[in-house]
C-alpha cells in the first residue's frame, strides 16, 4: 500500500475513490470512464497544486519517504552490469555503503552509494544509511581503483549522517572523511555526486566532492537536519520546520547558493511515485555528464573542482 505524507493527505480521499470506481466499473461491467477521467484530472489538478508550492521542511520530508528509490534501486533499473567489490581492507565490510563495477548503456565506471533499507532487518543490516569508518575507506579504495583503470565515478549521497557511536570515533571516523575530502579533489578521473535523498554533514561531503554535484529535485543538503538545528537553538525539536525555512537546504537554495551544479527533475509526486522513469532520468544526466567531463584533460578538471569548492562560502565586500 502507499505510503501518504500529511501534506498528501487531500490526495489519499480521492485516490481511494478512484479505485473503488475502476473496481465497481470492472466487477459489474459498467461504464464509468467519464466519471473515472473526471476524478483523475481532479487529482492531476490536486497534486500539481501541493507540490507546486511545497515548503522546505515538506520536501525533506519527501527525501525520507519510505518509497523512495534508493542505491541498489537504481542499480537494479540502470545497470546492465554490476559487480558489487566489498571490504576497506582494514576492518571489514561496511554495508551501509555499497560499491563496484557499473555498466550503463556501454559506458563503464566506478559507482558508490550509501543505502538505507526498507524495513527493520534491512535498516540494522545497513545501520540505516549510516556509515562507519571503514565505509568511507572502503569507497577511497574503489574510487583510487578506478583511478587506476581510468573508469569515471558516481556517487549516491542518501544519509542521515555518518554513525557517531564511540566506537566508530575510536576507529577514526572523522579521519576517514577528512581523507575522502583530501583524496577526491585529486582524483584524475571525472567525478559526478548525486544527492538522491539526505544529505547530512559529513557523512554526505566524504562521497561528495566532484566535478559535478546534483541534487535530485525533493532533496536536501546540509551540515546538520532541521530536528538537530532545532535541538540546538530551541532545546526542542518542535521548530524542525522554522529551522528548515532559516537554513535554505533544499536542492533550489543550494543551486542559487551555487552549492551544486544542477537539479535533477523528478516526477510529479516525489521519485517514489515512479521510480522507473526516475531512473530513466538519472540514467541520461549521468551519460551526459561523463560524455561532457571525458573532454576535459585530467589536470584541468583538477583545477576546476578545486576552484569551485574554494569559491564557496566566499564574501566579497
């Protein structure tokens, strides 16, 4: 069954009665057809209204709805070809980060995403979309290997951050990022970053520094969620929704920031309403995007990522 938002609550009344009159013009073989396209153009209507005028703290609802697509859904729909590599060779596996050989419509790389789960035994495997130490080491391992085969890199931010339990500190959680940040700047093969969900802090910005960083359209991307910014100024996560308003993390305010490089357009609803065609979409923007960076020279599009994350954040009086 679909999963209803309160804001798509509106929504939720008329989409029962629709099927309740497909299944009554089925079961008793009755024409209804007028009626039935009546409805639907009133949903259309309905849909395009609330999601033409979302809020900031609406839209990150959206990036967690339990529907979404997530890493391994959108490599099951786009690969034609995925060899999954494990282990950071330190420690062990980290399945909250997932990584290996792609092939997408002939065009080879590297892709490394983080991955949530669907329900509760999926959540503790993947420590819901959280990673540890070795999760970030193990995609510096993959991404220094397809530096070595010259294979371009994609990335799939969706996280709620990077785990912060005292033992992921004791292994070095916080070196681990800090390397991911140091190496992927220097990485002589185009990288693309796409924010499919959250993206939260550092456990995001350790897969994320690219050539190109996207956003899909319900996303957002932030050094803290609107709950813990309200924990923090109100004592109280009450105002998750005012501090989603202050801090402008949507997909628009970090283009207009130029945060990011571009948003990707998701279907009328949310991602989770078609995930076929929403892997279609990010299938193309990933062609393209290699196809454009493949003609750069290496030591260029070094120069370039660098200059595009030193500019952010600058004041000029």
């Amino acid at each position: 069954m679909r999963t209803y938002l309160d804001f798509e609550k509106p929504m939720a009344e008329l989409e029962r009665k629709l099927e309740e009159m497909k299944t009554l013009a089925e079961n008793n073989n009755v024409d209804f057809s007028g009626a039935i396209s009546l409805l639907e153009n009133n949903i259309t209507d309905l849909r395009k209204e609330i999601f033409e005028n979302l809020t900031r703290w609406q839209r990150v609802q959206l990036s967690r709805h339990p529907d979404r697509p997530y890493t391994l859904d959108y490599i099951e729909l786009i690969c034609d070809e995925f060899i999954e590599l494990h282990g950071d060779r330190q420690v062990r596996d980290d399945p909250a980060i997932i990584g290996g050989l792609a092939n997408v419509g002939g065009q080879s790389f590297m892709l490394i995403g983080q991955q949530k789960g669907r329900n509760t035994k999926q959540r503790q495997h993947r420590n819901f979309g959280m990673p540890n130490p070795e999760g970030y080491r193990k995609a510096l391992r993959l991404m220094k290997l397809a530096e070595k085969f010259n294979k371009p890199i994609v990335t799939l931010i969706d996280t709620p951050g990077a785990f912060p339990g005292m033992e992921a500190e004791e292994r070095g959680q916080g070196e681990a990022i800090a390397r991911n940040l140091k190496e992927m700047f220097m990485l002589k093969v185009p990288v693309i970053c796409i924010v499919i969900g959250e993206g939260a802090s550092g456990g995001a910005l350790g897969i994320a520094i690219g050539d190109r960083v996207l956003m899909l359209e319900n996303t957002w991307y932030s050094v803290i969620s609107p709950e813990n910014c309200s924990a923090i100024l109100w004592r109280s996560w009450d105002f998750k929704e005012q501090a989603a308003e202050a801090m402008k993390i949507t997909a628009k305010d970090m283009k207009k920031n130029n945060l990011i490089d571009g948003i990707i357009s998701e279907p009328l609803g949310g991602a989770h309403l078609d995930h076929n065609w929403m892997a279609e979409e990010l299938k193309k923007v990933i062609l393209e995007n290699i196809n454009e960076l493949a003609a750069i020279e290496h030591q260029d599009r070094i120069d370039q990522r660098i200059e595009k994350f030193c500019a952010m954040g600058v004041v000029v009086e």
